[in-house]
C-alpha cells in the first residue's frame, strides 16, 4: 500500500531549477518575437525566477547562462539572488556563438581557439566559485556538416583534454554536468552525440564528472527512461534539461508534447531513490517560450513535473514487483497505468496549500497582476535574450 504521507512529504521537498535565459526572449532562426515585460538584465531574470518559486515553492534556483548573464560582481549578484529567496545554481558555459567557433571550440583545429574557448570553461568555474555554485554545466556544439570535413578522432582527442583541464581545476564540492546532443547545429556528426559518449568521457574524467540529460536531444523514439536507469546504476546521472518536443529540439514547455514520458522518466528516478534533493540530480528546466508569456508557461512546466512526479510515487511498488515477477506482463503494465492515469491535482493542491501556498499556481499567478507590473514597469532598456 502507497505512503501517502511519504509522498507528500517527497512532493514538498523536490526542487527543480530554472533557466535564466527562458525568462528572455527567444526564438527560431526565422523569428525572435518580443514580449513586454520581458527582463532587461540577470538581475530581472533572477526576480522573475524567485517569482515562480513565490508561486509554486519548488524552484529556489535559478541557472545561469555566461556571457547572457555576464555582470561585473557575480558574489553580489548571488546575494541579491539570496534576497529574493533563490540560490544561483548551474553556470551555463556558451562557446556556441563566438564566430571563431565556426569550426568548433574546444575541438576546433586551430590551437589558438582550442585555448580560447578553453579559457571560457575555467572562467566559468571561477565564476563558481563566486556565487557559491556546484555545477559547470557544458553543453558543446561542436561537430561537423559533411564527411571528411575534420578527423573524428582527433577532434575527441581535443575535447578529452579540454574537459581534463576544467575538471583538474574544479575544487570543493564542484562537479561537471556534460549534457549531450544528437545534431544542430551540426548537421553531420556533433562531437558529444549521445549519453554514451558523455557517459565514456565523465568515466575517463572522473567522479566529479556526469552526464546531463536533456530531454529534447534525442533521435525519436528513443527511450530515455532507459537511459535514465542505466546511469543511475552507474551513479553517473547529474541532471536533467527537462523540456518537451513533437519533433528535434523544440524546447517546448516539459510534459506538453508527452506527459507519458515524462511519468516514466519520473518513475525510474523515485524507482532510483534519486528524487531527494539530497541524492544530488539537479532537475532543470532547458525551454524556450517563444509565443507563450514567460512566467506563466515556466510555472506551468512545474507543475507538470510535479504531476508526472507524484503519478510516479503512487505506483504501487509491491504489487508491481509481484507481478513483474510472477511474469504476468498484463498485470504489471495495469499496475503502472494505473498510477499514470490517477488525477493527482488534488493531491498536488493539497501539498500547496498545506506548505501555505494557492492550490492553483497559475490561477494565483493570473490574478497577481505581476504580468501587467512587470510589463508597466520594464519599458525602456535592452531586453535580454539569446544575444550576449
Ligand atoms: C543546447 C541547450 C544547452 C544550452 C542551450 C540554451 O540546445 O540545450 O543546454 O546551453 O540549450
Ligand atoms: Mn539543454
């Protein structure tokens, strides 16, 4: 029989992270469309994200995104950030948009670019050590357009060395998250693929090194959920870039284009034991509400996180087992869509209210206003986006 106070209890205690840069604007290749109110610097962005926590209290931390979030005093910004009830989490590395990288970055040909965007991983663990952060978030668009066009090998011998020298200069209870991503913008072969190159590469690195899962950078089809297991078993998961896709990479609110998947990757990691806090996942949003307002569409996705998470906490473990083992495929299956099929806003709305919060997130946020202040009150100014 479920614990129904335990999940509760484990519903009230799940922190999930959000991005800095999906409070910006953001877009495709062939439009950014501009929103009112839309932050104008990291500050903005980090009060936009102690919002959400105000509104669902699960996201005290906010990830930043360097040079998007470059600021001259990084411990004051982490202060300020403090203030507003929120922690600065993973530090977003970006050699993606340099025009040197054209090439690559830390596997580009040329020495002297290697070095370059080399210098941006360490700044970037300097800038952790500023703002009190544990993770160096890398996230690499390196790869190539057409065969032949530079040597694969080569070009992981590059990488290899590069990640050994951020990692050599990680201290304390630092760790790297090496997130992986199967093409764009490469078109041809990208330089970290896929988890078992992030997972081989974090092995050779060490155990401060692990692989980050971002739901959108997968071939289709692919199941995550199995992926998800088979680094827990290894202890080599560190997070999770949760966003959701019909198609490539779409950044999509996480649970709009798949709640199933989501439910499934939730339960292996309850299954895990990785869903306390204290296991050390960093469970982070990676999306791009390029139509939708911004705040609204970030508490949404929380709550499909928290939703998938409960349905995966009421699976009924023991009956499950027993019929997973006695081989009775049907029973074990019903027993799992069970879970999945349980309306667990009720619940969800009981947690809310008994951690002093609205049953109804977005409700509160709608009759807030803070949407209409923040666009009255934001005019003037550069707004914030993918550009530095
Ligand atoms: C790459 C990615 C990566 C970030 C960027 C904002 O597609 O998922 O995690 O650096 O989006
Ligand atoms: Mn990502």
């Amino acid at each position: 029989m479920t614990d129904l106070a335990a999940v509760k209890r484990a519903l009230t205690a799940q922190r999930i992270e959000t991005p800095s840069w999906a409070y910006a604007n953001s877009g495709t290749r062939f439009k950014v469309f501009t929103q009112p109110g839309v932050p104008r610097n990291p500050e903005e962005k980090i009060a936009d994200a102690a919002t959400v926590h105000q509104f669902t209290g699960v996201a005290p931390v906010v990830a930043l995104h360097i040079p998007w979030d470059k600021v001259d005093d990084y411990a004051a910004l982490g202060a300020y950030a403090r203030d507003l009830g929120v922690e600065i989490g993973a530090i977003n590395t970006n050699v993606f948009q340099d025009d040197d990288y054209k090439l690559g970055s830390v596997t580009n040909p040329d020495a002297g670019i290697r070095r370059k965007a080399t210098d941006h991983l360490l700044e970037a663990i300097d800038i952790m050590g500023r703002t009190g952060s544990r993770d160096l978030k890398l996230w690499f668009s390196d790869g190539i357009n057409y065969p032949g066009q530079d040597d694969l090998r080569n070009r992981q011998d590059r990488l290899a060395a590069a990640l050994r020298e951020a990692y050599d200069r990680l201290t304390g209870n630092q760790r790297m998250l090496l997130e992986y991503k199967l093409f764009e913008p490469a078109f041809y072969a990208t330089d970290v693929p896929d988890w078992g190159t992030s997972y081989a590469h974090c092995l050779e690195l060490g155990e401060r090194a692990t692989v980050c899962i971002d739901t959108g950078h997968h071939a289709p089809s692919t199941n995550i959920e199995f992926i998800v297991a088979f680094l827990l078993r290894q202890k080599k998961l560190g997070a999770f870039d949760f966003n959701s896709r019909f198609y490539a990479d779409d950044d999509l609110m996480v649970g709009a284009a798949d709640p199933f998947q989501l439910f499934r990757i939730m339960y292996e990691i309850v299954r895990g034991g990785a869903l306390d806090p204290a296991y050390g996942i960093a469970f982070m949003l990676d999306q791009c509400h390029n139509i939708e307002r911004k705040i609204p569409a970030i508490i949404r996705s929380i709550m499909n996180v928290q939703e998938a998470t409960a349905k995966a906490l009421l699976v009924d473990r023991d009956t499950l087992t027993a019929a997973q083992q006695a081989g009775d495929v049907l029973e074990a299956n019903a027993v799992f869509m069970d879970a999945y099929n349980t309306d667990v806003r009720p619940l969800l709305a009981e947690v809310r209210t008994d951690a002093g919060l609205d049953p109804d997130p977005i409700a509160a946020y709608r009759r807030s206003g803070h949407d209409e202040k923040i666009i009255a009150e934001r005019v003037g100014g550069t707004q914030a986006g993918w550009g530095a």
